[in-house]
C-alpha cells in the first residue's frame, strides 16, 4: 500500500483543512475537488446591507435651549415615529426599509450618539423606535450653537456606519444661527459633496426669521427643504410632516 500522504488546502481568511488521502497518483484531484468544495461551502464576504432610507436626526442640545424644550424634542420624534402615517411610510419603504440615528449636538466636539443608527423595516419597529427615543436623555448642555459641528459629526456618522443607503439625510433640528466658530459653509459643502442631503427644522420660538436662515445657509442637497416650527410645541407637528417627507421611496 502507497505511503499515506496529507495535504494541505488553504483559503485566505479561514482556517487550515487536512486531509490524509491514498494514493499519492489522485492525490492533485482529490485535492482540487475538495478545494473547490470548500470554497462553495464558505460563507462569501459580508455586504453592505441597503436601506432606502439613511436617516440621522440631530437635536439640538445647546445652552440657548430650555430643559422644557429638549423634552419637547424628544416628545415630538417620539410621537412621530408610534404615529401610523409615519409607520405606514417606514411599511411603504419595503423591501429595503430605513436605518435611523439621533444624536445630540452643541458646541464643537460635543456630539453625542444617543441612538445608534437601528433598521426599519415594519411599523412595529417604528413603534419600537419611538418607545425607545423616549427614554433618551440629555447629555450635554453646550454653550454654543454649532450647526457645522452637528453636520460634520453627522456626516461621519453616515460615512462610517457599514450601511449603504439609497438616499442619505441629516435632519438639522435648532433654535437659532450658527455661531460656534466652525465653517458651517464648509460642512455643508463637505455633505453636498458626499452625496449627504441636509434638511432643516428651525425652532423659531426667538427668532422669527430662523426659517431663511436655514434656507439660506443650512440645508443643501436634492430636494432638500425646511419644514419650521413655530415654536417648542409646534415641534411635534413639524417633525411628523418633516419625517414623512423624509421616509419616502426613491422613486416618488
């Protein structure tokens, strides 16, 4: 009987496979056979899951805003998202659904994740998300207003988050103008360009004029838009309409 022989068959990124095999003379296509087995039977490389829909919220958390009026922010998306429009718009963007994030922003260096971007397929996971907004709280209390900061963290947050999104937004939520110190020309030049649309929320309960503001220096993108609130609690109104908007398919 022929000595036994082992061979070896590697592929890149999994481990070895052994096996002992007789005679050396079927030993190559043995080989080759259970090569390409092996192959066939390993997991192919991970892709980007796809969502219509790449959606982060960004609150405004800076000083000039009020214990009172966070909460409102708050109660407004949370409301939103259990609303059954807004859950009948996440349904309509089947089969490939929507991932969303919130995050707080103020001052340069202050953004903060509060709900990591989650997939939204079904109005049951809207109803979750909203439950879950619910119970966020703030985290910061920034002493300045900087739009740009909250554009650029956000923008990251798209770019690095391992989802391709057919249509990405960032949905800009505040109560005044820019003034951290930061190039708000800039970042939203940087989104424009990365293919990011930017909306805007402006909260004009001081600033009555906050609305062109945001036209004129905030949002950018296709078909992007403004949808302002009144006040605080004109808020929960605003951002319904705003997110129903926003959760459309592509192609309407």
């Amino acid at each position: 009987m022929a000595a036994r022989k082992s061979i070896s068959v590697r592929r890149m990124g999994s481990s070895w496979a052994r096996f002992w095999l007789f005679p050396p003379r079927l030993s190559r296509a043995m080989a080759s056979r259970i090569a390409a087995l092996l192959l066939l039977a390993l997991p192919a490389q991970a892709q980007e899951p796809t969502v219509a829909v790449e959606l982060v919220l960004a609150l405004d958390a800076s000083a000039s805003v009020d214990r009172q009026e966070f909460e409102r922010q708050v109660e407004g998306l949370s409301r939103a998202f259990r609303d059954p429009e807004v859950q009948k718009a996440v349904e309509n963007l089947k089969p490939l659904g929507a991932a969303v994030a919130v995050v707080q922003w103020g001052g340069p260096g202050e953004t903060r994740v509060v709900l990591p971007f989650t997939r939204l397929d079904t109005a049951r996971d809207s109803k979750a998300f909203g439950f879950r907004m619910s119970l966020i709280h703030r985290w910061l209390w920034a002493s300045s207003t900087s739009i740009a900061t909250g554009i650029t963290d956000s923008v990251s947050l798209i770019e690095e988050n391992g989802i391709d999104g057919q249509r990405r937004v960032i949905d800009v939520s505040g109560d005044g103008e820019d003034n951290g110190g930061t190039d708000l020309e800039a970042a939203r030049q940087m989104a424009h360009a990365k293919g990011i649309v930017i909306n805007g929320l402006p909260i004009m309960a001081d600033m009555p004029d906050l609305a062109r503001y945001y036209e004129d220096r905030v949002i950018i993108g296709v078909d992007c838009f403004v949808e302002p609130a009144r006040d605080f609690d004109d808020y929960i109104r605003a951002i319904r309409e705003k997110l129903l908007k926003e959760l459309r398919p592509l192609a309407s």
